[in-house]
C-alpha cells in the first residue's frame, strides 16, 4: 500500500492495518520455518510495510498537541 493511502486512513483504519500487516508477517515467517514458503520476498514487503504504516502512525503522534507542554 502507498504512503498516501496510508496517510488517507482514520487512526483506527491504520492501527488494524498495522495488525493485519503483521498477522501476515506472522504467518510468512511459520510458513518460511516450516519450508512452505517458496517466494521470501513476500518477507521484506511485510517488514516494509509495517514500517511504513508505523512511521505514518509516529508522525501523527508527533503532529497531535501534547498536553505535557500546556503546563
């Protein structure tokens, strides 16, 4: 999925997305421990694009207001 996809989804959309990604993540390295997998790149795509989403995810952490600088 592209970053601009990525930025379009509501907090929660992409706090499922980032579950998902790595319920597959999960499911590629069980299925590349047991020898079943036989394309590992599919591997570097879901590390990357959980890394994508979670950047997305700090970035709108970072651009939210704190409530420890009010004070």
């Amino acid at each position: 999925m592209r970053p601009a996809e990525l930025r379009d989804m509501s907090d929660g959309e992409l706090r499922e997305h980032i579950e998902t990604a790595r319920r597959e993540l999960f499911g590629l390295r069980f299925q590349h421990a047991t020898g079943e997998l036989d394309n590992t790149a599919g591997l570097k795509r879901a590390k990357r694009e959980i890394a994508r989403a979670l950047t997305i995810a700090r970035e709108r952490e970072m651009m939210a207001p704190s409530e420890e600088n009010d004070g």
